[in-house]
C-alpha cells in the first residue's frame, strides 16, 4: 500500500506540475541564461515539497476526527483531476508556444526573491499543493508515502528543466512538443482520477 501511495504521489504530483505557467517559464529562463538554475530549481521543488507536506498534515489529522471527511476528498480528487485533465486536453488545439520571461537578474538574492515570488505568490500552487495533493495524500494509505512521491516528482521535473534548457532550448519552444506533453498529462490526471473512483 504504501508503494502505491508513493506512486500516486509521483504521477500525480508530476502531472499537476507539468503545465506551461510562469513557474516553469521562470526555472527554464534561468537554465537558458546560467543564472544559478540549480538554486532556482532547488527553491521550487522545496517549496512544493514543504506546502504538500503542510497540506497532508493537517489534512490527516482532520481526517482521523471525521472519517465522512475521506468521501468527500475523494469526490473534490475525481472532479478536480477531471477537470484539469479536459483543461490539457483543450491546451493539445491551441497554437500558443511556451513564452520565457525576459528577465534579467545579475544577484543572488534578487534571484531567490524573485523565485520565491513566481512560486509563493501565484494562488494555483497553493489550490494545487495544500488544497489538491493534501486533500487527495491525506486519504491515502500511507500519506507519508505520498508526499515523498509528489516531491520527488517536483525535485525531478524542476532539475530535468535546468538539465535540458540549454540543449533543447528549440524544442522545449515549439507547441507540438508541449502539446505531446498536455497529451500525456491529460492521460496520466484520467488514470489518476479513476483510481480515486474504483474504492466507491
């Protein structure tokens, strides 16, 4: 059980963090210009790892003291996964091309703060970490298990981004490769959001 949570946390946390958003635009602009990517990327997956955590925590803990609450998860889980699966769907028809930041920072800290304001002031990552992923690896068999695969998931998709800036800036640009990806990730939130369906 517990691999299977950890399973769950992986794919899903992979999948809810792969989406063309200023985040990722960000990490991939600092990995094009060599300004300490792998700071930036550390930082991101940190801050994921650590509001997934909070959100598990606290969640489970409610959890244990209100046993309907499990039901209730899993029905905002399907309708949430559901949804952002026919949102990466939707993304496959349009043109757009991931468009990098212009942005130029020569210090280290104003690239710290600058990372932690993309990451910390966007709403949807908290919806998607301390609402979704706790909500859903709170119900889990093993949480715990959970939250090691969503960060683990964050750690890899920010350090693979720095990884293959440089080499394929070209690709990573085009939209029929970031339409293969809203593909791949509309497939992978459907498994998702069936596995939550099945206990029912």
């Amino acid at each position: 059980m517990g691999l299977l949570s950890g399973c769950n946390g992986l794919i899903l946390g992979g999948a809810l963090i792969v989406v063309i958003g200023a985040q990722n635009a960000f990490v991939l602009n600092q990995g094009f210009r060599g300004k300490y990517p792998w700071m930036v990327a550390s930082i991101c997956a940190l801050c994921d790892l650590i509001l997934i955590s909070t959100g598990v925590a606290g969640l489970s803990v409610f959890i244990q003291k209100h046993k309907d609450f499990i039901v209730i998860a899993r029905c905002i889980g399907i309708i949430f996964l559901l949804f952002q699966s026919i949102k990466a769907f939707l993304r496959i028809r349009k043109s757009e091309q991931l468009k990098v930041m212009k942005y130029c920072s020569k210090g280290r800290l104003s690239i710290i703060l600058s990372t932690l304001a993309i990451t910390l002031l966007n709403p949807h990552v908290y919806f998607d970490t301390l609402l979704m992923l706790g909500t859903i690896g709170a119900s889990q068999a093993c949480p715990y298990m959970f939250v090691l695969g969503a960060g683990l998931a964050s750690f890899l998709w920010f350090f693979s981004l720095i990884f293959i800036a440089r080499r394929l800036k070209i690709l990573l640009s085009s939209s029929k490769m970031w339409r293969f990806i809203d593909l791949i990730t509309g497939i992978i939130l459907l498994i998702v959001a069936w596995q939550l369906i099945i206990p029912f």
